[in-house]
C-alpha cells in the first residue's frame, strides 16, 4: 500500500501542504503571544464547539476519527475549487494548533512536556493523512484542468487517483485516533 501511495503522491505538493501547516501553527503560537485574550476566546469558542470530552476512550476515538475524516473529505472536495481549498484547510488548522499551544501554556495548566506529548504521538500520522487527503483533492484538479482526453474522462480519471489517496489518508485517520483516544492522554499524561 504505500508504494502505491508513493506512485500516487506528488511529494512537492504533499511537503508543501505540511510546511504551510508548521507556518501556520508559527503564526498562530506568534498571533498568541501577542494577543493572548484573543487566543483564550478563539479556544474557549472551539471548545463550545467541540462539546466535553467524554471519558470513554472509545467514544472520544470515534468522535476524532469522525471529525478527521470529514476534514478529510472536505480537503478532497475542496481541491476541485482551483486546487485552493487544502491550503486554506492547512493553515486554518495549523493556525488553530499554534494558538491552542500558546493558550495552554500560557494558563499553565501542562507543562512543555506534556504540550509536546499531547500533539506528538497522533499529530506525527494524523497531520501528514490530512496532507496526504490535501494532494489528493489538488490532485483531481490537476488532472481535471491539464490532463488528456474529454473533460469527464481527465474527471474520472483525477478521481480515481484521488479516491486511492483518501482511502489511504483515512487508514491513517483511523490509526492517528486510535493513538489519540487510547495512546496519548497516557503518554502525556493528560
């Protein structure tokens, strides 16, 4: 599976997906450090969003993997608007990382430790299955704009491959909530 994941993948798109979601989050941490009241309503906003986590880890997996998967799609769907949409789902989320990162440690409520802890385990799979779904949908496009043959052909086509990919960014989504629910409150600690 991942060499077909490879052969489907264009590494430049995926790498600069990722990179745009790590400057986001730069920004967000930065936009936190100067605005911290700002950072403390935008989290207390997306908590009320969120709802109360449970104590059910199997609750809280499928509610994650739920969540993901959504953006996931949304990520795929989003490619066909001119191949825009995942970069701007990119750097939302890593906005919204940083200024989460930066509120919390601002309270002071874990430590550097813990912070690191509570993104690492799952983040290291789930942000790089949320980039992989980002190609996908940029993928299509591509395809649909430049590639050969009648305009639903170069559509099927840029659909399939896209198809192939979320599958495998959903594989991951599955893992990365799985890590998420069960793995990292222990590692962290949380």
């Amino acid at each position: 599976m991942l060499a077909e994941i490879k052969r489907l993948l264009p590494i430049s798109t995926f790498s600069r997906l990722l990179a745009v979601f790590i400057g986001a989050a730069l920004i967000g941490y930065v936009f936190a450090v100067r605005s911290p009241e700002a950072a403390f309503e935008a989290v207390r906003r997306i908590a009320e969003q969120i709802g109360p986590i449970s104590d059910s880890n199997f609750r809280n997996f499928l509610m994650i993997f739920t969540n993901n998967s959504m953006v996931a799609l949304l990520m795929v769907l989003s490619g066909l608007f001119f191949g825009l949409g995942p970069w701007f789902i990119m750097a939302f989320n890593g906005f919204i990382v940083g200024l989460v990162v930066r509120a919390v440690q601002i309270r002071g409520e874990l430590s550097p430790g813990q912070i690191i802890l509570g993104i690492l385990p799952h983040g290291i799979i789930e942000i790089p299955a949320l980039a992989i779904a980002g190609t996908a949908g940029i993928v299509w496009y591509r395809e649909l704009v430049a590639g050969e043959g009648e305009t639903a052909e170069r559509f099927k086509r840029g659909g399939k491959r896209a198809l192939k990919l979320f599958a495998a960014s959903v594989l991951f989504l599955l893992f990365a909530a799985f890590v998420e629910a069960y793995i990292t409150p222990n590692v962290a600690g949380i």
